[in-house]
C-alpha cells in the first residue's frame, strides 16, 4: 500500500471531519452537536477538528462554504447547457424541498443563525459566503439569461436572495407542518419569475 504524504493525510482528515460534521449536524443539529460527537463519528481526536477548523463554528463554516462552491459548479454547468426556459427553470430547482436531509439542515442552520446574532464576527464570516454565492448566481442568471433573450420579473440579485430564503423556508417547515406540495410552489414562483416571452433581438 502506498503510503500516503503527510499533506495527502492532512486533506484526508480535513475530509473526514467536514464529512462527520454534516452527518452529525443533521443528526442532531447545531446546538446539540459537540466537538467529541462529530470527531468520535469521523474517528479522530477533538484535537483535529480545532485543528483544522478552530472548533465547531469554523467546522460550520467550511460546509456551507464547500456546499457554496458545489452548488455553483452545478448551477454553472446546469445554466451553460440551457437552451430553453423551462431548462432554466429546472436549474434554479434541482433539490426536492420536502427531503428530510433538507429540512434537517435548514433547521441546524436557523439554529446557526440565532447562535451567532450575539457572535458579530462569526455573524460577518457567514454572511461574506452568502454574499459571495448570490452575487456568482445573480451573474450567471445575467448572462444566460441575456443568452437566452428572457425577460425576468424583478431584479436578478433581489430574485437571488428571494429564491434562498424561499426554499430555506419551504425547507425547515416540513420540520414542523409539510407544505402540501413544496416542490410545486417553488416552481410555480419561478414560473412567475421568469415569465414566458423574450427580449427582443
């Protein structure tokens, strides 16, 4: 077996962690979720995950980070081969709302969020990725978009920042009170969004 350099197991070990994470802020949401919980799951020593990622806040932050950056390795692909609306649509709804794993995340999120109202740099760390993700979707539905001669009914980073909230809110009420169809309304907005006619040439 080869054996592997010691930045190769570094990677690896970051992996694992990231990894564990999710699993265990899915299982039992963020507040519940303990260092020792997350790097017994992974099979580490709490000492790597403040290692790698200072403790459970930075853990967080590197998900929905990687979460970011493969959401729009996806949606640029998805956009790039859209030749249609209705293909655009289907990019901008890809997840099914009512996924337990969805609800679950949406949860430990609201609970990231009432966590940090009190922690303004944690607060600033988290709302720096989002700024980040909704100005790369808001450029990218710019020009496909133009690509495509669609006329969209509000301004594409408003439209960005509705859509978020949107299906994080459709998400975590399945928690508490299942929508009767998330998926249709979520598509039905999107629909309203981008209505059926084009630009002009």
């Amino acid at each position: 077996m080869t054996r592997l350099t010691r930045a190769e197991q570094q990677r690896r070990t970051h992996e694992h962690l990231l990894a564990a994470g999710r699993q265990v802020f899915l299982r039992r949401g963020f507040l519940a979720a303990t260092v020792e919980e997350i790097a017994a799951d992974a099979r580490y020593t709490r000492g790597a995950v403040y290692k790698h990622f200072g403790g459970k806040e930075g853990l967080w932050l590197a998900i929905i980070e990687a979460d970011a950056d493969g959401h729009l390795r996806g949606l640029r692909e998805a956009l790039a081969q859209a030749t249609s609306r209705d293909e655009v649509i289907a990019a901008l709804n890809p997840v099914d709302v009512a996924d337990k794993d969805a609800a679950k995340w949406s949860a430990a999120a609201a609970e990231v969020l009432a966590a940090t109202a009190q922690q303004p740099e944690t607060a600033a760390l988290i709302a720096a990725i989002q700024r980040r993700h909704d100005d790369e979707v808001a450029s990218l539905l710019a020009e496909h978009t133009r690509r495509l001669r669609l006329e969209p009914a509000m301004p594409l980073d408003q439209a960005v920042v509705m859509l978020g909230a949107l299906g994080i809110g459709l998400a975590l009420r399945q928690t508490v009170a299942p929508a009767a169809d998330p998926a249709a309304i979520l598509t039905h907005v999107l629909d309203t969004l981008f209505p059926p006619y084009t630009r002009e040439p």
